[in-house]
C-alpha cells in the first residue's frame, strides 16, 4: 500500500508486465477493500483477517474467486 496525493492505493506488482493500481475504499482493523474499474480481472480485491486464516478475494461484476492464506507451521485438526 502505497500513498498518491490524498488517496490510499494498493499496488499489484508482477502479475502484469506493468503495476496495476488499486484504490483503497474500505478499511478497518481487519479488512481491507480496493478498486480499479478500469481493470479487465479482478475490479475489485478484498483482504479479511480472520482468527485462523486470511481470505483474499478477487472479483468482477460476475466472478469472484477466493484465497485462502494459514499461517505457517499451525497445526489444523483435520476429520
């Protein structure tokens, strides 16, 4: 995340050839929302820290696809 002028920006970089810019919408202690109409895919991405994982999505007006991060070395209790 990044500061241009008044805004908040979120930064995509190595995904395009070029860095593909987001602006910060929303914003708490736990999430965070970003958009860029202008993008084919995604036009908006979402960060949700959770107690146990952190879900990243990616969307449009029609799709959305959702990532789900664990922390590293945490046990999970599988059945």
């Amino acid at each position: 995340m990044l500061k241009i002028n008044e805004n908040w920006v979120y930064r995509v970089v190595g995904v395009h050839e070029d860095e593909v810019d987001f602006l910060i919408t929303e914003i708490n202690s736990t999430s965070f929302s970003a958009e860029n109409k202008q993008n084919d895919f995604p036009k908006v991405i979402t960060y949700k820290l959770k107690a146990e994982f952190l879900k990243a999505t990616i969307a449009d007006d029609k799709n959305a696809i959702d990532f789900i991060f664990e922390r590293e070395g945490r046990i999970t209790k599988t059945e």
